[in-house]
C-alpha cells in the first residue's frame, strides 16, 4: 500500500506528490533550489543545493525519516563541469560519513535559473 507524503505548506495545486511512502521505504519528487515562494535562494550551486535539501528536510522528516536513513540520492544539474565541486561540497555536509548512494546527471532542467534538483530514496520509521 503507498502513502502520500505531503510536508505542511506543500503547494496543493501541484501535480505530484511531495514523497510516497510504500513499506518502509520514502520515494521524493525531485525538488529544485525554490524556496517556499518558489523563488531562486541565489544564482549559484551551493545556495541552490542547500535550499533543495531544505525542502526535502520537510519531506524526511514528515514521513517520519532523517538524514541518517537516506539510502539513494540523485542529482540533476545544468553545468556539470562547473557546480559538481560546490554540489560535492554541500552533499558532504548533509553526509559526512557513510554517504548514500549517488547519481549525479548533467541536464536541461525546466527553468534556466535553476541549477540542480535533487530526489531522495530513504528508509522511514
């Protein structure tokens, strides 16, 4: 059986779900670098990131998860060449030890302001 995940304040306009959970198991949208009001936190990687795993933060921790119990995470980003050391840089203040899985994809994402998106497979309570 799967159940919604939707953090306080998620938008219910939107045409998906915050996070699924089936089993034990939190399946998250993909969520670019918009804070609450859906803008742009700043033009560079790091910023952006930071306010990615903010939003999934919300997504973690209201289908009852943490940081600690993050088992996958992928990562889209528009240049690659150019953000994966600031990308490398926040993902290891989120994971300093026994990181998660990883993919990192360089894309075209829907907005050209926006540099990374970022989905989490993480285990739940």
């Amino acid at each position: 059986m799967k159940e919604i995940v939707t953090p306080p304040g998620t938008n219910p306009a939107l045409p998906f779900s915050a996070g699924i959970k089936v089993g034990n198991l939190l399946f998250t949208s993909g969520y670019a670098g918009l804070d609450a009001s859906g803008n742009v936190p700043g033009p560079d990687i790091e910023s952006q990131a930071r306010q990615c795993f903010a939003s999934l933060e919300q997504v973690l921790t209201e289908a009852g998860s943490d940081w600690s119990k993050v088992v996958k995470v992928t990562c889209f980003l528009t240049h690659p060449e150019r953000d994966l050391q600031g990308w490398n840089k926040v993902f290891t203040e989120f994971f300093p030890t026994n990181p998660p899985a990883r993919s990192t994809v360089g894309c075209r994402l829907l907005n050209p302001a926006w540099l990374i998106e970022v989905e989490l497979i993480a285990v739940t309570d």
